[in-house]
C-alpha cells in the first residue's frame, strides 16, 4: 500500500470517530444530555410527547388480538394470545401457576412482508390498502383454520393492536396522527393513521363497485373463481383498533406483561424505559406530568382525581434522535464530516442528528464512506479500480458488516480473554488469520471488476474501521440512556464526573429498596442491538462506566439491558388487551411485584 512519510495512520485518521468519546468526555455528553432532555419535556411543545399510557399491564391480562406492526422494511401482522394467570386465584395460588408457564404469549398465524420502496412512496391510500390486504389474508387464515377457537364476538368484531416504527402523537390510545419523518415514507403528517387502516381493511368486507372496464370485471371474476375454488369462502370480521403506539412504547409494554405474568426478574427490578436500536432510533419513558409543558398534557389532567395524593405519570416517547435533542452532539462538536455528509445526503438534511451516527440504516453507510476516503486520499488507490459497492451510495450496508465483517474478527480493544488468548504473539497470530479469512470473503462478496483485490492489510483496514463506527454509536446509545434515566430523576449525575469509587463502594444505602441494590431494567429491541456482534455487550460495558462516573447513586442502583425479541408486535397485543378487559394497575413505573 502506497503511503508518505507524513500520511496519518490509521489510528490518527479516525480519530474524529475516537477520540471524542474519552471516558470524560461521553460522561459529558451523557451529563449535558440529561438537562437538554429535561428542558424539552418542560419547555417544548414539539417534543417530548407523552402518550396516553398512564398503567402498566398487571400480567392478569388474557384474551386473543390481532397485532400489527409497521416496520421500516418489514410488514408483521399476526395474532397474539395473552396467557395471563386467572384473577380468581389466591396469591399463592397464582404464584404457582406463574411458575409453571414457560411464555406468558402464544403467538399464532404470524405472517411478514417486505414493505417494496414504491409502496412507501405511493399515495397512503394505496400503502394503506395494501397493508389491509395482507391483515385481511391473516384474518382470512384464522376464520379458515379448524384449530383456530375463534369466539363468536370475534367473528363479528375483531380487537386489534397497531405499532408503528415512526413517531405519532396520540391524545387516545386507539388513534393516532403520524408526525413528520425522514424513514422514507411518503405520509402527510396530519394522517389520521387509525382511519387510514381501517378503510384499506374495510375494504376487503363489503361490497364494492369498481366502475371497472368490462375487460377488468372479466378479470377481476376470474380471479375470485379462482380463488373460491382454491379457498373456502368467508366473512371477514370488522376490525376495532383499540391501541397504537410506536415500536419502542411496545416494546416497553411487552417486557412488562412478560416480567408480571412470570415474575421472571427479582423483587428489586423495575422496567424503566424502553429502547429500540434498529434501522433507526427510539427510546420511551414513564415522567411525571409535571415535568412536561403544559399544553402537552391537557388530554391526561383533564382526566385526572383531583383528590388523588399520587402524581400520574404517563409514558413519554423521546424521539431523542431529532435535531434539537441531538443538541450536546452538535456543541461537542462530535459530527464528524462524514456524518454532515450523510446529513446532508437526508431528507430533509439535518433531520435526526444522533440517528445518523448511531442508527444501522446508517452505518454502513459511514463505513463506506470512511474506508473510501483512506483508500483513496491516504494510500493514493485510484477510484476506478476500487469495488463498485465502495463507490456507490448504499453499496455497503450494516448487515453486510454484522454478519461478514463485524462476525469475523475480535477487535483489538476486545482482547480482554486471557483465556483464549495468553501471548500478544497469539494475538497477534490470531488477527493475522482473521484478516486473512475477511479478505478472502471480501473478495467473494465485494469484488473489483479492474483486477484489484483485497488483502489481509486492506481486510484489517475495512473491520477496524466497522469497529471505530460500531464502538462510537455504541457509546452514544449509553450517554443518551444514562442521560434520560437522569432526566426522570432514576438516576443522579454530577456536572462534572466523580472521581472513581472503591469496588465496594455502593452508595449511601439510603433508600434501597427491597433490602438490595435496585436494579433499573431497560428493554431493548432491534436488529442491530440484537444482532450486530458485541453490539449490547459494548452499549452495556458503556452504561457501567458511566455509573461509575456518575458516583455512588442512592440504594446501589445499577442498569441492565434486557431484550426483548419482536417487542414491536407483542408489545401491541398487550396494550389491545389491557385497553379491552382494563386489567391495568398503578403507575407506570411502579414496582414489578406482584
């Protein structure tokens, strides 16, 4: 590789990524993070939107729904069958029966679509009829199918839960207007999202008339014979929405049902915020209504006893990745010109911040651009013979990195195994290998039409990078979740970082609950932070440290990431069954006894 005398390492060409993100300096951010936070909640009118979910689920709930989820790239709907403990039985009686289950959900006829690029950018009629049709087809399937035990009120009105990975303002759990969004859907903001679902459904249980040429109405008779011969014919139900929320609020809701209907965790854990880590970004939490502006909450007081002692709470959706809650991203000045790049790049430029540096349907994307540079401006190889997928826009992406780059190697800064590794010659011997292996898999997945090939060097070069990029948003992730649990006063910070305690050192002891350190669980899904390697174990061993910064907090509180698979579709069955049958208890972020 053609290099000067004066050309930066490697190291030193990342250090915008790296160096920022010192032990100090990320215990800043997650510091100046929790004041922008707080000063949102209390003084915006255009973020920090509460929802109207003001209990949890008691993990009584039962009963059989119908869940939709309306993912970036994937359509899920199916059903979801509570299996909460019966409310007749005595406390032991249903402790018992607790620990006999082994799933508080079943889930049945579960069926997903690709979301094509056309029907995000087609008019919402037809993105909306389409998502009709396919939960009429699962609807269809359940009224079909023999070991379905479908209840007469069913088959009239079918009770259903909707979730949706982009940001929504509710003032009712059963409705819900989308509010404005970079995720590459063609949605007006003032779209009445409960409306628009259920006529692209409705449509498939009435009678219609098209006002089709004859030509069409052949054809249209034709497929419906055909069909009939194929599948019983039947009467599709009509749909109640009863909840919608989005991805990150559902998730929440499901580790809650699941931690009740179980009592999976110990006494002393509590659900305190739920965070989804995917193509994009989100996190929820339970705040005070006094802590949020007042024109935010109107639909909730309106609502409230008067004559209660208790301050209601209500679960807040952060949309923390927009541009003013990004805020300490920019005053650190930790963009870096290749996230202004992708800004820029997004529409509209400028959008969502933290989403850029942090969200896997940007990552690779960083990765790319990076790579590119330091093969191009640093070791002087010309454009045209590099890879095509290293040239263009979107060539590289994060799924990519996680199963070929990201899986294939241990970082350097990861070899912490004396197990497994007892020598630095090991460890060296074992990299050598691994960059081998990468390059003989890059050349396989990302070759060069000009005769150019990868190497064991230019291998490392491409997964030090993805680690650089990986490590940053994994960082980024913990400030932001130690900032928020600040916010809401789950945690304390100092302004400035304390000096490091002693191991032993667990606080003052002063209000530990349950007699042991309490533990604040966050419920985490999406595929990057399920499925990127090491990914929750760095977001975890970032959160740590943070603590420690953070000082002795009261009781010995500690952080645990907890996942939670397919939170986005469970999560919506819950909240459905908890709206239907108002088997809801206290304030949302209550104790998780039972």
């Amino acid at each position: 590789m053609a290099t000067t005398p004066d050309s930066p390492s490697l190291q030193q060409f990342l250090s915008p990524l790296t160096a920022p993100l010192s032990e100090p300096s990320l215990y800043r951010l997650s510091y100046h993070f929790s004041q922008t936070y707080k000063h949102l909640a209390a003084c915006s009118t255009e973020y920090f939107f509460p929802t109207p979910i003001t209990h949890l689920p008691t993990g009584r709930e039962q009963g059989r729904y119908l869940a939709v989820y309306v993912g970036l790239y994937y359509l899920h709907v199916g059903f979801i069958e509570l299996l909460g403990c019966d409310q007749g039985l005595g406390l032991g009686q249903e402790y018992a029966a607790r620990r006999k289950k082994k799933i508080p959900v079943r889930r049945t006829l579960e069926k997903a679509w690709p979301i094509e690029a056309r029907l995000k950018w087609e008019h919402p009629v037809e993105f909306f009829a389409w998502i009709g049709t396919c939960i009429a087809e699962v609807v269809g399937d359940s009224m079909r199918n023999e070991n379905e035990q479908i209840d007469d009120d069913a088959r009239e009105e079918l009770v259903a839960g909707i979730s949706f990975c982009f940001p929504i303002v509710q003032k009712s759990l059963d409705e819900a207007v989308l509010l404005p969004t970079s995720k590459g859907f063609a949605l007006a903001s003032d779209l009445n999202l409960q409306q628009a679902l259920l006529d692209g459904y409705e449509w498939h249980t009435r009678p219609h008339s098209t006002g089709s040429s004859e030509e069409e109405e052949e054809e249209e008779e034709k497929k419906a014979r055909t069909s009939k011969r194929r599948k019983k014919h039947i009467s599709l139900p009509k749909l109640k929405i009863a909840a919608m929320t989005n991805d990150t609020v559902a998730t929440f809701a499901s580790l809650a049902y699941s931690i009740k209907s179980l009592h999976a965790v110990p006494n002393n854990s509590r659900v305190v915020m739920g965070l989804m880590v995917g193509a994009g970004c989100n996190a929820t939490v339970p705040m005070k209504v006094s802590s949020l502006h007042p024109s935010k909450t109107e639909f909730i007081t309106a609502d409230s006893d008067s004559n209660s002692n208790t301050e209601k709470e209500t679960l807040v959706s952060t949309e923390w990745t927009l541009l003013r809650s990004s805020q300490p991203l920019l005053d650190m000045h930790l963009l870096t010109r290749w996230d202004k790049h992708i800004s820029a790049q997004s529409q509209p430029p400028g959008f969502q911040p933290m989403e850029y540096m942090v969200g896997g349907r940007y990552m690779g994307e960083l990765v790319r651009l990076i790579v590119l540079e330091y093969f191009t401006i640093i070791l002087k190889i010309p454009r045209d013979i590099l890879p095509w997928r290293l040239l263009e826009s979107g060539g590289l992406t994060t799924e990519f990195l996680s199963l070929n780059v990201a899986s294939s190697f241990s970082s350097p800064a990861l070899h912490n195994d004396d197990h497994l590794d007892h020598t630095e010659e090991a460890k060296e011997g074992k990299e050598e290998k691994e960059d081998a292996a990468l390059a003989s898999t890059l050349n396989t997945h990302l070759p060069s039409a000009k005769g150019w090939t990868w190497n064991a060097d230019k291998a490392r070069i491409l997964r030090t990078v993805a680690y650089a990029v990986q490590s940053r948003s994994t960082a980024i992730i913990a400030a932001a979740t130690v900032g928020l649990l600040a916010c809401i006063g789950e945690i304390h910070l100092e302004p400035a970082p304390a000096p490091t305690p002693a191991p032993t050192d667990k606080g003052d002891g002063i209000g530990t609950w349950n007699h042991g350190p309490e533990e604040l669980v966050v419920a985490f899904s999406g595929g990057l932070i399920q499925n990127y390697p090491r990914y929750k174990e760095n977001v975890q061993r970032h959160i740590d440290r943070l603590l420690v910064h953070g000082g002795p907090q009261q009781g010995g509180k500690s952080i645990l990431l907890r996942e939670v698979s397919d939170g986005g579709i469970i999560g919506v069955g819950v909240l459905a069954g908890c709206s239907v049958r108002r088997g809801i208890e206290g304030i949302v972020g209550s104790r998780l006894d039972v």
